[in-house]
C-alpha cells in the first residue's frame, strides 16, 4: 500500500474527475493532457486530492476558485501547500480568472517550472 495516499479518498477524485470545473477542463483539455510529461487528474497526496500533478517533476497545480480567497479557503491551503512541500512538491496556484484571461501565460509557466525540475 502506498503511504503517501489514503484510500478513502479515491472515490472523492474519481468523482472529482468527472465533474471538473469549467477552467480545469480548460486548462487540462487543451494543455496538460497533451504534455509529454504524465500528468494526473485530481490525484490524491496523502490526505489531499490535488486538481493536477506531475510525478515526475514533482508539481502539484491548484485552480482556484473564489473559495480559495476567504480566511477559510487560504488557511485551509497554507495547510495543504505546507504539507506538499513537506514532501518535496512544489505547488503551483493559479486563480480561474488567470485561466481565463491569460491562459497562454499559465501554459508558459507552468511549463518553465517543468523545464526546471529536469535543469532545463
């Protein structure tokens, strides 16, 4: 059993998976799906399902949404992005409004910090 992962959590990102919002469709659809890097939907990190994550460059990449913008949802990710790094992820956020308005940037981005991790 991996150690890294808790199983209770699988239904949640198979269910997750199936009803992306509007931007993870976007930004999955027409970019990462077509990466030559492997890139998972909604895979879940130990207590957490991270919307997109790339193993081999260990990048876990959030969309947020306005929840993600109250004292909640910012404490709520401080705890989550504390813990990917812990285990050596780097987490990339990106808000649903950068996905729609300057989605050519977040490719670019998120691509550079890809090239990074191999020392590119």
């Amino acid at each position: 059993m991996n150690k890294n992962h808790n199983p209770n959590l699988t239904s949640v990102s198979k269910t997750l998976r199936k009803n992306m919002t509007k931007e993870e469709r976007h930004l999955w659809y027409d970019f990462l799906k077509q990466l030559p890097q492997t890139v998972n939907r909604q895979k879940v990190v130990g207590n957490y399902v991270v919307d997109f994550y790339c193993a081999c460059a260990k990048i876990a990449i959030e969309l947020d949404g306005s929840q993600h913008f109250g004292d909640a949802g910012r404490n709520a990710d401080a705890q989550r992005d504390a813990y990917l790094y812990s285990k050596g992820i780097t987490v990339l956020r990106y808000s649903n409004f950068d996905v729609n308005q300057n989605f050519t940037g977040v490719c670019d981005d998120i691509m550079r910090h890809i090239d990074e991790s191999f020392g590119k």
